[in-house]
C-alpha cells in the first residue's frame, strides 16, 4: 500500500532536544514522534507527565506529529498491555491534538509507520524547498 522507503533518502542519525525525526536543515521546524503502541498507552498512562512535558517541546514545532505504529482497531481490540480502557487511550491521543496541537496518525503498523513519517518528513522538506529560503 504504502512502498518500502524512498531510495533517495538519506538519513544522518542526531539526537534531538523533542520527537525522534526531523528533516535536516529543518531541526527547528518539524519533528515526529514514532510510538509502538505499548510506549504510547505508557505515554497515556504510566508515563503521561513526563510524555506531557515531551508535547510542551513539540508544540514549538511548526509541524509536529505522533505516527503510532499501530491502528485504531488495535486500540478497540485492546492490543497492549495495560488495563486501560480503549475509550481512555483514545481520549488521550485526542487530548494531546487539542490541548497541545499535536495530531496521532495510526499508521497500522512498525513498516507502515516508519513509511509514513518518511512521507510527512519529505513533503514538509519539499514544500519548504519550493517556498525558497527566503520563505521557508
């Protein structure tokens, strides 16, 4: 559905003050967060401050987004480990978007996951490209 990742990406591994991805050049615009989905019901959860704390940082970010490597119906079916209700996992991930303005993508699973934060990475790269530096 989605391919396997792009031939011409190029990926230079950094450590980053908020998110796991950015796009270089771009550090200051744009990060990804990428949740397996037993870290994010954590995130919604157990570790919900410090993971509070982690959106404070992103939403300095002009585009900035959590891709979770799993889908909606994994929440329903209640594929993680925690006793958490689905409806509660839910309303966190719904909680973050409006509260801090960082959207969940449910990408489906680890590949689909990793592809789609690809894509947002490399559109946001190519926008800002055709913008032009006095623009971006």
């Amino acid at each position: 559905m989605l391919g396997g990742p792009s031939a011409s990406l190029s990926v230079n591994r950094a450590t980053l003050s908020a998110g796991d991805y950015s796009v270089q050049g771009f550090e200051d615009r744009i990060r990804i967060e990428r949740k397996e989905l037993g870290d994010f019901v954590n995130c919604c959860t157990r570790e919900r401050d410090r993971f509070v704390r982690e959106l404070d940082k992103l939403r300095a970010f002009e585009l900035r987004a959590i891709v979770v490597e799993a889908s909606l119906l994994d929440v329903a079916a209640h594929r993680y480990r925690s006793r958490a209700l689905p409806k509660a996992i839910v309303a966190s991930a719904v909680a973050f978007h409006v509260d801090y303005g960082v959207p969940t993508i449910w990408a489906g699973d680890h590949a689909k996951a990793a592809r789609v934060a690809e894509m947002i990475l490399c559109r946001f790269a190519k926008k800002a490209a055709e913008k032009g530096p006095e623009q971006a």
